[in-house]
C-alpha cells in the first residue's frame, strides 16, 4: 500500500514538472515570435542595405520582417523571380536587368532618392515559400507593397501589357508612389564600334581598289543590295530592332 502511494506521488510529481516545463517552453516560443523589430529600426536595417546594394536581396526572414512585419511609412517595391539557369525563364534575366537600371537610377539621384521607397528582389529558389504564400506562379513579377494596408490590385504590375523595360517600370511606380525616376541607361558603345568597324572595312576597301572603281558602278550588285535592304524591312527585323 505504501509502495503504491510512493508510485502514485512521483507520477504527479513527474506530471506537474512536465506541465511546467510545457508551459515554459509555449510562453518562450510566443515571446520569440512576438518579438518585432521597430519601425526606426525596420528603416535603418534597409537603409544599410540599400546603401550596399541598390536592390535588396531578401530571404524569408528579411522578407517577413521588413516588408510584411508591422507598420510601414516606406514603399518596397519587390521583383519575384527566378533567375537559376535551371528554371528556364527566359525573360527573368532581361527583366533583372531592366529592374536594376530603375534602382541604379534611384539610388544615384540626390534629387528623388530617400528613406520612403526602397527595392528588394524574391528569388524562388531563395524563398519558395513567399511565392506560395502570396499565390505566385508565374515569374517575375512586380508587385508595391505600400506603407499602408496590403497591395491591391493595381500594386501588381501588368508585364503583358507594359513589358518589363526601366522606363515602363519607373511609370508604373511613379503612379503607385507619386515618386519620379528619371531613368539613366549606362552608355552602350556596340554600336558605335560596329559602325566604325565597318567604316575602316569600307574605306581600306575603297583604298586599295583605288586604281579600279569601276565596281561601284555594277548596276547587279547594287540591285542585290537594294534587295537585301527590302528583305530586312518588309520581314519584320526593323521592327524587332525598334522593340
């Protein structure tokens, strides 16, 4: 009888310490999880960041603590992508690459740069689970998440109809952030070396047959020419290279 009573007080002994050590343990988890940055703090956080880099790379961490968690008085404007290679979206490197020229562009003008708009980049192979979460399947995307409330509709950026191109983008933020970028494209020399690559081809051309230029006057090879020149407008290539 004494022994069954022994075995009976350990058991609630042992259930009590259980409970306790339960409860301890709900109560350190709901603290960690309750436990959020401020906003002063939310700000200098991406503050430095945009200052090391004009685009912030986020992980579901960041993500959920400067762009989700809390009050905002800042705008985010966020691309969802994926860039790995073994994805194979085509169009998400030209898009990260338009992206950037409108944060470059942002960060390098004294004049609209501030602390009330900053750019972050979701890759799906860095943070799947952002894109489950906001029911994204198809990439990129752009969406503005504003200071106030969840994005809306015209938050999501319509790539089919605007395309992806800095300036297109720059519009589109400028009308969910009254905030105007003037887009500044790094020079692109490739033209300017093909024409004088040809220029030099043409002239050493017309220097060494410069005792016979009776070639310039074959009426077949300029008509041939004139064809190509056709050819190229009427199949739509000039049409590729305005777009």
């Amino acid at each position: 009888m004494a022994t069954s009573t022994t075995v009976k007080f350990i058991i609630l002994i042992v259930s009590i310490f259980l409970v306790l050590s339960i409860n301890q343990g709900n109560a350190q988890v709901k603290k960690k999880e309750g436990s959020t940055m401020t906003l002063s703090e939310r700000v200098k956080q991406l503050t430095d960041l945009s200052n090391k880099r004009p685009i912030i790379r986020m992980n579901v961490q960041k993500f959920n603590d400067l762009v989700k968690g809390g009050s905002r008085n800042y705008s985010v404007i966020a691309m969802f992508t994926a860039l790995s290679p073994q994805r194979g979206c085509a169009i998400c490197g030209a898009a990260h690459d338009e992206f950037t020229i409108v944060a470059n562009s942002f960060r390098f003008n004294s004049q609209v740069y501030s602390d009330k708009v900053f750019f972050a980049l979701v890759d799906f192979d860095e943070a799947g689970s952002i894109f489950q979460s906001l029911k994204l399947y198809t990439a990129p995307v752009f969406i503005h998440f504003p200071p106030k409330g969840k994005p809306l509709n015209q938050d999501k950026m319509d790539i089919q109809r605007f395309g992806v191109e800095a300036e297109a983008i720059g519009r589109w933020i400028a009308d969910r952030t009254d905030v105007q970028i003037r887009i500044f494209r790094p020079p692109n020399y490739s033209g300017t070396m093909a024409l004088v690559i040809v220029t030099v081809l043409v002239g050493g051309l017309l220097y060494l047959k410069r005792n016979n230029l009776e070639f310039l006057y074959n009426k077949p090879a300029w008509g041939i020419a004139s064809l190509f020149i056709v050819f190229c407008f009427t199949s739509g290539q000039m049409w590729n290279s305005i777009r």
